[in-house]
C-alpha cells in the first residue's frame, strides 16, 4: 500500500484508493486519529457516509485538493459517529425502514387467498 506522501499524481491517488480495505485503512491514509473502539462498532456506516458525502460534492481537479476533501469528509464521516449511534444516523438502508409494526399487507395481498 502506498503511502499518502508517496502519492504523484491523482492516478497513483486512484491506485492508492483502491488497495484501502477497511475503515481503519482509509482512516491511516488520510491521517485522521481515531478510537479503535468507534469505529469497530460503525466501520460499515462510516465508510457510507464518507461515500455518501463524496457522491454529494464536486471532484476538486487537483491531486493536492483532492487529497484534503477526502481527507476532510472522511473525518466528518467518522466523526458523526463519536458522539452519535448508527441507529441515530440512520445512514445505512436498515435504519431507514419504518418501525416493525408499522406497514400492512393484506393475505390478499400475498396472493392465494380471496
């Protein structure tokens, strides 16, 4: 894995990005300090919203700046989960589901019986 200040050019950026596997990993990277024990509870759920954040944002053209906007949301990302629970962030689909009890089919819905 290369290290960040190994990094070149914004393919060698790419290339870099795409040997990360872990939360810790991108964490490493990008030099943000972090808790052990958050993010063995939210890994899954930081790195959504570290890619939900990107998604939402334009690509800075520049090896420099783009390194410094991952870098900046990723530790927004892990940060919305110091002080917060999954369950309160809803960023994973299953959160988002109403509370059990909450939707109604009918069994002629389900189809067979009239």
């Amino acid at each position: 894995m290369l290290d960040a200040d190994e990094i070149e050019s914004l393919e060698d950026f790419d290339d870099a990005l795409q040997e990360l596997e872990s939360a810790e990993d991108f964490l490493v990277f990008f030099k943000i300090e972090y808790d052990p024990r958050v993010v063995q509870v939210n890994r899954l759920h930081i790195l959504q919203r570290f890619h939900n954040y990107l998604a939402a944002q334009p690509m800075p053209e520049t090896l420099d700046a783009r390194f410094e906007h991952y870098q900046q949301l990723l530790g927004q990302a892990y940060l919305s989960f110091v002080n917060s629970s999954a369950q309160q962030e809803k960023v994973l689909k299953i959160f988002k589901r109403g509370q059990p009890g909450s939707g109604f089919v009918s069994l002629g819905a389900i189809g067979g019986v009239k």
